[in-house]
C-alpha cells in the first residue's frame, strides 16, 4: 500500500456503488486503527456498523438533511462515538500503571479526555478504511444526543460521528481541494 492511496489520492466521498463491504474488511479497519497511539493507550472510540435497512431507518432521521442521501446510498454506515467510561480498561490497556484510571475519577475531566481521543482515533479509522481499499465519507452534521439515545442507551457512549463506507460512485466525490502550503500551516523552531 503506498502513500497515495491513503492521503493523497483519497477524497471524501459523498455517493456510493451498490458493491458489498464485507464483515472481514469492517473488521480488518478496526485491526489496524487500534495500534494507532492514543494518550496512555486508552483507545476511548467505539464503533457501531449499521448496514440494515432498519438500523438506517433508524439513523438516517437524526441526520443533517444534506447527509442524508449520502447514508442512504452506503453500503456501511459506522457511527462512531467515544467511551465516557474508557477508563475501566485502563489496567488492561496500560499494565505498568495499573494505577492510571485514578488520574480520571473526575467525569467532566474524562469525558473531555475522552472526547479528544475519540476524535484522534477517528482519523486514524478514516485512514484504515483507506488503507482496506474502502472510501469514506466522514460527516458531523448530526444529532448526537438523538443518535445516543437510538442507539446507546444506558451505555456511556456518546457520539461524534457518522463515516460512510464503500466504494465511489462514479463522480460521487469532488475534485481535490486546495490545501495549505507548508509555509503557511507550519512553523520552525
């Protein structure tokens, strides 16, 4: 796999082919991001894959309208979100610090912590989804708490957001943007 296929010859998708993304392919995305760093290890993102016509049915309304047609023709919809209660795995994640959920008994603390992971760990899927010969379409015009409660209740998951997954549809992306020069998004020291 080279670079390109996974940063520079990559767009966000917006329209998808009716081809199938199979479970090894969901699976193997979550193989790779997980080696991906994280604070402390603490890998606080979680992922539902929605590929029903009834879990759809039951996303699609907590959608933004201009993301809407953009769900409905994935194949995979991966709802990502991020564990409030991340911390209890902790001892496992971190073995030489079995100590270091305590530095998260604080809730407003860990949800924030948790959140920024959650978002870091999301490029890292984008990614991996790429590097499975998968597009995707990342997308935050969403109701979260809509979203927590269709489909995590009584959990202490929280959502960030949807990434649809498959393969482009002939001119369901754009052409690529422009970027930042390096002499203006970096600095030297």
């Amino acid at each position: 796999m080279d670079q390109s296929t996974i940063f520079t010859d990559a767009h966000t998708a917006f329209s998808f082919t009716d081809q199938p993304v199979s479970d090894a392919q969901l699976s193997e995305i979550y193989e790779l991001m997980k080696f991906a760093p994280t604070p402390m290890n603490a890998q606080a993102l979680r992922i539902l894959f929605i590929r029903t016509a009834e879990g759809k049915a039951r996303l699609i309304p907590h959608l933004a309208d201009y993301n809407r047609a953009k769900s409905q023709s994935a194949p995979v919809v991966a709802l990502l979100a991020y564990d409030t209660d991340f911390h209890e795995h902790l001892p496992e994640l971190l073995p030489h610090n079995p100590l270091a959920k305590n530095n998260f008994l604080d809730p407003a603390q860990r949800a924030l912590a948790a959140r920024e992971m959650g978002i870091l760990q999301a490029g890292y899927f984008i990614l991996a989804a790429r590097a499975v010969g998968l597009d995707a379409g990342p997308m935050s015009g969403l109701d979260a708490a809509g979203l927590d409660a269709e489909f995590f209740e009584g959990t202490a998951f929280k959502s960030l957001y949807a990434v649809n997954l498959g393969h482009v549809a002939d001119g369901g992306n754009f052409p690529r943007n422009p970027r930042l020069s390096l002499d203006t998004a970096v600095l030297w020291v």
